[in-house]
C-alpha cells in the first residue's frame, strides 16, 4: 500500500461497516468483538454492546445502527445516552437471519441484508424496515445478500450478492417498499466476493472486493474499471468521509485494520433519517 494511505486503527477484531456521523466522527463495527469503535479528534473509544454487530448507518441526529448477525437484530445506539436498544428481530414471527448490512433511504426506511448461511443455497433475502417499525421482504431467494447502496438521487438500490460475485441493481419505490432488481455487475471475484460498497459524486460505485486485496471501482454500465490494492485480502466495507479529509475509509478484516485511502473524488452523502 502507499504510504500515502494512513493507518487509522489497528489490532481490530473483525472491523466492518465505517460511517461518518454528522458531529464528523467515524464509527465502524468489531464484528468479533461484540462492540461499536468510535474515533474522534484523535481519540479512539470502544462502546461494547454484545452480539456480533455488522453494518452501520447513522440518522441526522447522530443515532448509530447496527445490524447484529447473533441477536438476530436491528440494533441502535444513542451515544449521548449509551442506551442500546431493539427495532427489529423477527419477520412473521421467525427470527431475522443473521442480519448483516444496512442503509436508509430518503424516505427514513431501512433496508438490511439478512444472508445467513446462503452460501451454498439461494436463501438470503434483503428487507425494509419503516419508520413505524414494520418488517417486509423486498427481495429473495439470492446467494449471501450483503452490501448495499443507494444511488445519488435515491431512486435506485444495489445489492451485492457475494456468493454469485456479482452485484444487483434496481428502481427502488420508497412509498411502495419494492424493489426491482437485476444482475448489473459481474466478475467482482474474490474469496468469496463483493462486501460493502459506497458510490463516489462521478456515479462510479466503489465496492470492497472480500478475498480479493482490493476495492474494485465499477462504472454506471457495471464495468470493472479499476482496482485499488490494498493491504490484507479481506476488505469488508469502505464509506467517503464527507469533509474529504481522509478520502475513503476501509475496513479490513484478516489484519484488523481501518485504512484511509486519498482520493481525488468525494462521495455522496448518506441518507439520514
């Protein structure tokens, strides 16, 4: 790696899911660890919470959400309070599966990945979680459903599906909470495959590649355009600081890292509730 990127946390068990807060803190997840990482003006602060949280996402008043892939739960955290609590764990009455990563749309509906054990078998599935606090499937029957993202206007979601090293894309209708999907990227191989992803202002989608060693860059016709090497194969997600400070933020896996990687591009905003 360069030695222009800049090491921002180490001896990390299983980092996953970086997210900027509005207050320009960044946040990532101890997938192993049972625990949420805050860093600020050089501080870093460990906030254990249990279970095995996965993806973050942050609303406009600076609450962190938390996929838990053991609790089987949609978890949030109020960091002026510390109070962790419970929006979700059950769709018709069974347990979510293993929930993994999520994000919110204009709208203030979160949608989450749950892939369990779909590695081998098309049983993952991807949800809409609304404000209201109802749970519905928007998209099934795919091989270990995991990162997702929005497009800059909203009107469309990508889904990656690791264990097909591919990614899906589709119009999302918020009011309707449907998605229509399709195969729009392939060959984003890796061991197994495509993570988390962020998009940059240019429209191009910058996915972390898990196996791989790299974030691979793909254009709006789903091309592979470029890659960016990393150190440590196991990139699991990535997220544009908004200040531009530190370029884009990746969390890697087999050493335990937090990297900041220089860019030339910004990204789009998240939506927050």
């Amino acid at each position: 790696m360069s030695a222009t990127h800049l090491l921002l946390a180490d001896s990390l068990a299983f980092p996953e899911g970086p997210v900027f807060a509005p207050d320009g803190s960044l946040w990532c997840v101890e997938l192993k660890g049972g625990g949420l990482i805050r860093l600020q003006s050089g501080a870093t602060q460990k906030i254990k919470t249990g279970g095995a949280p996965n993806g973050l996402a942050c609303d406009a008043a600076g609450r962190i959400y938390f996929c838990d892939a053991e609790e089987n739960a949609i978890r949030r955290l109020d960091p002026a309070t510390g109070k962790i609590e419970t929006l979700a764990s059950e769709l018709d009455g069974l347990p979510l599966n293993k929930p993994n990563d999520l994000a919110f749309d204009a709208n203030g509906n979160l949608i989450f990945t749950c892939p369990r054990d779909s590695r081998t078998e098309p049983t993952g599935y991807v949800c809409c979680l609304t404000p209201s606090g109802n749970v519905t499937i928007i998209a099934s029957e795919l091989y270990f459903p995991n990162g997702l993202a929005f497009t800059a206007d909203g009107d469309e979601l990508i889904i990656a599906e690791t264990y097909r090293q591919r990614l899906w894309r589709g119009v999302w209708q918020s009011a309707e909470k449907q998605w229509h999907g399709k195969v729009w990227a392939t060959g984003l191989d890796g061991a197994p495959g495509p993570d988390g992803m962020a998009f940059a202002n240019d429209g191009t989608l910058y996915v972390a590649v898990y196996g791989s060693s790299s974030i691979m860059c793909v254009d709006a016709a789903g091309n592979v355009i470029r890659k960016i090497s990393l150190v440590g194969k196991n990139p699991t997600n990535c997220a544009f600081d908004p200040s531009e400070k530190l370029g884009l933020v990746v969390s890697e896996a087999e050493q335990g890292k937090l990297w900041s990687l220089p860019m030339s591009t910004s990204g789009i905003p998240l939506n927050q509730s």
